[in-house]
C-alpha cells in the first residue's frame, strides 16, 4: 500500500445558514468564498489551488450537514499569527473559547472558537 501524502483529503464544516456562515469564514480570514448547489446542499468553498495535493474544504448546509461544538476537532490554519484571525472573530459573530496557546517549543500554537453555527474549530499557526 502506497503511503498517504496527507492525512486529510477533504474536509466539510456543517452549517445552519450558509450564507451566515460565509460571511462569517470570510471575514475572519479575509477571503472570498465560491458558492454552489450539489445534490441539494449549499456549499461554498474555501481557497483552493487544483492539484496542489494540499488538503481543502467547504462549508455545507444539507440535510445531512448539522452543526455541533461535539466531536470531531478541525484545526484550520492560522498562519503567519493566528491572533490576527482571533481579533476578527467577537466582530464577525463568534466567540472565542480559547485564546492563543504555546503547544510547546517548534509546535506552534492553537485556539479555540465557536463559529457563526455553533461548531468549536480549532486554529494552529507557527507564529
């Protein structure tokens, strides 16, 4: 078996109203969202470069998509210094439930927050 390049291949962050959440996930990270229907769910889609091997997402709003701070913990990328996501988050409709956190020497650091639909996402960044 060939090994895997990634981890993590594709990732779906459930939501409630995805055009709250949009603004919401542009906002704090300062860019713009593509939208699309597929098989009667709303989705729109973070940054993305084709073929670049490098795992990317959406967020959804389906009959199978439902929202929850339980579960399953996405680290979305915070780099250079994700305290200047965290500043964005109270103003755009989230809370942050904990704040910029050393993971120890050369690992970086990580945040908690609740986003625009009530999920707990995590941040990392190296700065």
């Amino acid at each position: 078996m060939d090994k895997l390049a990634n981890s993590i291949n594709w990732f779906e962050i459930s939501v409630a109203d995805i055009k709250r959440a949009k603004t919401f996930y542009e906002a704090i990270f300062q860019i713009t969202m593509d939208e699309m229907e597929m098989m009667g769910s709303y989705m729109a889609f973070f940054p993305w470069e084709n073929g670049s091997g490098k795992a990317n997402g959406a967020l959804v709003q389906g009959e199978m998509h439902k929202p929850s701070a339980d579960g399953v913990k996405l680290y979305l990328n915070g780099d250079p210094d994700l305290a200047a996501v965290l500043d964005r988050i109270p103003s755009a409709g989230g809370q942050i439930i904990m704040p910029k956190t050393s993971i120890g020497e050369g690992m970086g650091f990580m945040a908690f927050f609740i986003d625009s639909e009530g999920n707990v996402m995590g941040l990392h960044s190296n700065g």
